[in-house]
C-alpha cells in the first residue's frame, strides 16, 4: 500500500481503537461480566467480548466485529442498540468506506454503505 494510504489505514485503525474502547467503558447494570476489547492490528481484526457472570449462567459472546479489508471497515457482527456504523461515520469514516458485512450480499445495496 502506498504512503496515503498507510496514513488513512492508520487513521481508521485508530478510530476503530476509540469507537470500541468507548463501547467497552460503559458498565453494564447487571451482571457480573466485563466487556473485553480485542485488537490485533496485524491482522486488522477487532472485537468487543462480553466475559462473565449472569444469575449463574455464563457470559461469553462478541458484541461487535470489525474487521479492515482492502480499506475498508467490515462489520462482521452489531450488537449495539443503534448500530456501531453511526459511530463510526461520525467519528470520521465515510459510509462507502463501510460494509455490512453481517447482511445479505443481495440487501446490502439498499443499506446506503459500501457493497464489498
């Protein structure tokens, strides 16, 4: 990759860091279980996973899923309330520059953020 886009990989890097370390702040109202964060920029794979105790029942899930392919930010899986790609635009991303990755190929023309 180019010097630019070293320089736009490592911004985007960065603002992934922020928008899940943010995420992985707010505490949860019950249960005893911490929110880990998990980044491997090597890879450019990054993940926020629930840990813990519940009433006896184990904790153990990925929250969200960003991965960086080709430039742009994949969203393997979302589970926040109104959607970590809005965090991501208004922190900086453009929306071509993000894909749905947990939708339907077919479906994701319509989502208004990038097709692959």
């Amino acid at each position: 990759m180019h010097y630019q886009g070293e320089l736009v990989l490592e911004k985007y890097r960065q603002i992934v860091e922020k928008v899940l370390s943010d995420y992985a702040a707010v505490p949860y109202a019950h249960g005893d279980f911490k929110t880990e964060r998990v980044f491997d920029r090597n890879h450019d794979h990054y993940l926020l996973v629930n840990v813990g105790w519940n009433n006896k029942r184990r904790v153990h899930g990925c929250i969200i899923h960003i991965d960086i392919i080709d430039g742009k930010l994949w969203i393997q899986r979302d589970g926040t309330e109104q959607g970590i790609a809005l965090d991501l635009e208004e922190a900086g991303i453009p929306k071509e520059h993000i894909v749905l990755g947990f939708r339907e190929p077919e479906i994701r023309q319509y989502t208004g953020y990038a097709i692959a």
